[in-house]
C-alpha cells in the first residue's frame, strides 16, 4: 500500500459516511488505481447543530483524488443516498449513475442547484442494467425499500465479486416494481459471492419487516373504521408504494384525496413521469377539502417525523388552510426515526389537546419498514452465501449485532468497520490498512463548513451559557449588556457589581500593563465572566469592546 493509499492489485472499501450511524452514506470501492463511489447522501441536523439542517460526510479523502474517481452510482433515492448530490457532484467533477426513478429525482435538484448542464446523469435501466467503470463491471438488481426502484449492485472486479445490498427487504406484496426473486438470487449465490456489504438497519428485528401488501389490507381497514371523520395520513413522501395504496384507500372508501407538502407534489409528479400512480385519483385543492363533507376527504401530508415547517404540524398549530377539529383522525403511516421522539410527541400532544384521536404503527398494521430483519438477513445469507459479511447502513451496535448474525449463519467471516476504515477485502485475508479522515461538513446557511469548526463550536457555547459584551468608554467606565444569562428579575444589581468588578480589576493593573489595550481588555472580560459565574452558575462568552481613546 503506498503512503497516498492507491489502490493497487487489490480490492479495497471505505466508507466515508453511513458506517456508526444511520444516514449520510457514502462508501468507495478501490481497485487498479481508481476509486468507484457508491451513494453520495447527507443527515439531518440535531441538537448537536445548532442552527444547522443538513449535515454531510467530509469528503476531503476522495476530493483530493478526485482524478481516479471513475463515478458516482447511485442506489436509490433516498436522501441519505443522494441528498448531497447537489452540494458535491460539481466538485468532484465524475459521472453519476442512476435508474430512471432515482435519475428524475437527481435532475431537478440539480436543477435547482443550476448545475444541471455541468453534470453528466446516465440513466441505467431499472432491471439488471449494467454498465463497465474501469475494472469495474456493475450491475443494477432490484429488492424492495420503501421507494420505488430501490437496488443492490453487484460489482464485479478482478479481484472478487461484490453483492452492495443498498437499502433493503423482502417482500412478496411489494406493491411497486418487481424485486429480485429468490431463485435469481440463489443462481448470483451459485456463481459465487465474494463481499456481502450490507444494511444494518434492523439487525435487532427478530421478525421480517413486514409487507406493503399488508400496509394495504391495514390502512383499508383502518379507514374504514372512521366513516364520517375527516382522516389524516402521514407517511414518507418518498414511499411510492405507500402512495398507491393510499390512493386505492381513498377510492374504496368514497373519499377525495388531497396532498399536502411540497416534497409530496414532487414525487408524484417524478413517480408519474417514470410509469408509477398511473392510476392515482385526482387530488382536491385545500378549499375544495374543506368544503367536502368530513367522512368524504383524506388528507395526505407531510411531517409525521415532526418537522416544524412541514404540513402535519402546521395543521396541529392550526396554522394551515386544512384543518382537523376533535373527533377527526391522523393516521402515523411511518415509523419514528430515532432522534425525532421529542418533536413528533410534540406534534401529537397538541393533536390529542384537540380531541384529534391518533392511530400508529403500535396500534394497527398500517406501517412497516424498509430495512431487513433478522430472518430475512438469514434468507439472505443462504442464497448468496459469501465469503466475507461487511455490515454498513447503522449504528456501531447494529453493524456488531449483525456480525453476530452472520457468523452464526456460517459465513466465514464478518468484518466490522466504521467510517475512515480503509480496509482490504481481497486478495488476502480480509483487514483493516489504515484510518483516514472522516468528518463531517455542514450546511451553515449558504456556507458549507466543517461541522467541528470555530462558528458551531461558539454558537453551542452561547446557546449553553449566553453572553455578555462589555465596552469601555474613553475613561474605562464599562456599559455591559448580557444576553441569555439567567439574571432575569436580578440583572440590575448583577450588572452594577459585574461593572465594579471590571473597574477594580483594571485598576489593580500594574506597570505596563496598565497602558496595554490588550491587558486592559483581558482583565475586563475575565471580572466580567467571574461576576457571571458567581451569580449564575454560568461561564457566558464575553465580548470586550475599547473605546479608541481609552487607555
């Protein structure tokens, strides 16, 4: 391995977001001298950002050697798959690979990037297109997600097969589009699989995740239950499939449908464009919702994850042209994604407030997920039977607990990494060569920024302990305003004895220092910052201001 890690005879993996956490996966494949990337995604922000919504993985690696990089092949259209498309595709200046589904959704953000005659976006075939980059051979196998067109690869490469799960599951009713069987499956498993690299999602699961054709049978009946009320889905704007039976729903049970969210009217618009909802109603605008008899409408709309600007939580704030009054019924057709508890809660408290009745996962089979668990991660395993399990897509304990699995499903081995892992898969016994940088960026407003920067680093301190700025006049006499420190009903005293702290540390200055500016000013915010600890508990930032005169 040379010191710049070019990939040599070897097959080489990498994974520089989505290995430790859910989200935001990119993973590299090197071989021959060149580099193949597999989804460009990007998170949601937490609290952990203040002020932030998108978070991407830092590719500074793979930016600096860019030269080899053949292209971008993208699995599905998830967000956490090509939501940081847009934000990179131009920089790293390398083809993108898509089916026509995820391709359309890909074209228009980069139209809205205006980056689109920059980019090159091959559209491969849905079912077994394939395609040669380099020294690798790639191959598009459809398996169900909770999109439409969601895939597998398999790379093929001179030094060992790859079967790239994607995101996955298996499902006998999926409602949209046609997975891989189980017999196409066992015939890729008979030619021989060298690396399974797999979602981890669900690996606690021990049951299968369930079917579309079940979600079908359950919002159909749930429905049902609520003649005369006016009903409320939510789900994932990008579950096509869910978006159908929906649409069915509300034709069998004599309702108008209408759609509310933007991300919404975009999917069933791509959807529509690529052969999907051919046959999905008509949609009523919000006036005409509102004029239709209760048990006549349902309302499909966005925010079920708890999303403060997205529709479902605008209509709990009555805050929105649709509205729902007790009695009336929101069905939670998703699932929580883990860190969204406190705000979803949030939404459905103020739902329940209202008299709203509220229907989820837990209490009618009106939901299941896109991820695999343990039985079908063990179907999996016996159809492909590989040489070396690689879990991806999920936390550290998820990736272990599937290791777990594998190794007791007879695979010879399991091999746990994590993001900036450059590990080699073949020839050889399979191991970890070197830890590379694998950070994360932000998108700070119009900047993107390294999410360890000065800029959040600060406004986590603020929004923790507040702060204070402090200026000097041409005598030295401090004016301070504090903000964000918890003095409310005692900020008047606090800041007279904060302002006789500054001037008596200022004047116990000696030599000179008592002319210094900088010295006059460090002596002013330390008074000033110890005065705020001994009222308040609190170490606020503090900002010290000098008159040009002073000193």
């Amino acid at each position: 391995m040379k010191k710049d890690y070019t990939p040599e005879k070897e097959l080489l993996f990498l994974a520089l977001g989505g290995s430790g956490e859910i989200g935001m996966n990119v993973n590299l494949y090197g071989c021959d001298g060149k580099w193949l990337m597999v989804d460009l995604g990007m998170t949601f922000s937490g609290d952990q950002y203040p002020g932030v919504d998108l978070v991407f993985a830092d590719l500074d690696f793979i930016e600096e050697r860019a030269d080899d990089l053949l292209g971008v092949v993208l699995t599905h259209g998830h967000e956490d798959h090509i939501g940081a498309v847009p934000y990179f595709a131009a920089e790293l200046g390398v083809p993108l690979y898509a089916t026509p589904f995820t391709a359309n959704l890909i074209k228009r953000k980069l139209d809205e990037a205006g980056i689109a005659n920059k980019i090159e976006l091959n559209i491969i075939p849905e079912d077994h297109g394939s395609f040669e980059l380099g020294s690798f051979e790639i191959t598009y196998l459809p398996l169900a997600h909770s999109i439409a067109e969601g895939n597998a690869l398999l790379i093929d490469t001179p030094y060992g097969r790859i079967f790239h799960t994607g995101d996955w599951k298996l499902d006998e009713e999926p409602i949209i589009g046609s997975p891989t069987t189980e017999e196409e499956l066992i015939a890729i498993g008979d030619e021989g699989v060298d690396v399974l690299v797999c979602d981890s999602t669900n690996a606690f699961n021990p049951n299968p995740s369930g079917s579309e054709g079940a979600v079908h049978r359950g919002l159909m009946a749930e429905v049902a239950k609520h003649r005369g009320k006016r009903v409320l889905v939510t789900t994932f704007a990008s579950n096509v499939a869910r978006l159908q039976t929906l649409g069915d729903v509300a034709r069998e049970n004599g309702r108008q449908i209408c759609v509310a969210g933007r991300s919404l009217d975009r999917i069933i618009e791509v959807a529509q464009d690529n052969g999907y909802l051919a046959d999905f109603p008509d949609t009523v605008d919000f006036d005409t919702a509102m004029g239709l008899p209760r048990g006549e409408v349902m309302i499909v709309a966005t925010g079920g994850q708890g999303e403060p600007r997205a529709a479902l939580s605008r209509i709990a704030e009555e805050n929105h042209p649709l509205e729902l009054v007790s009695g009336d019924v929101v069905l939670f057709s998703s699932r929580q994604i883990p860190g969204n508890e406190i705000s979803i809660g949030r939404i459905q408290n103020r739902l329940a407030a209202r008299g709203i009745t509220m229907v989820t996962d837990r209490q009618s089979e009106i939901h299941v997920s896109g991820h695999p668990g343990r039985p079908e991660l063990e179907a999996l395993y016996s159809w492909l039977r590989p040489e070396l399990l690689v879990p991806v897509h999920g936390e550290m304990r998820h990736m272990q607990e599937q290791a777990r699995i594998g190794r007791t499903s007879n695979i010879p081995t399991a091999l746990v990494q994590q993001n900036g892992d450059l590990i080699r898969l073949a020839p050889g016994k399979p191991g970890k060569l070197a830890e590379v940088r694998a950070g994360r960026l932000v998108l700070d407003g119009d900047i993107i920024t390294p999410a360890d920067g000065d800029s959040i680093s600060m406004r986590r301190r603020l929004s923790r302990d507040g702060m204070m700025m402090v200026v000097l006049d041409h005598k030295l006499a401090p004016t301070i305003e504090a903000m964000g420190v918890p003095l409310d009903e005692d900020m008047p005293e606090f800041i007279q004895e904060a302002c006789n702290d500054i001037e008596t540390a200022i004047r116990k200055l000696k030599g000179k220092a008592r002319q210094d500016r900088s010295d006059i000013m460090e002596a002013a915010r330390l008074a000033a910052r110890r005065a705020a600890q001994r009222w308040s508990g609190k170490k606020p930032q503090v900002r010290v201001i000098m008159h040009a005169e002073a000193g």
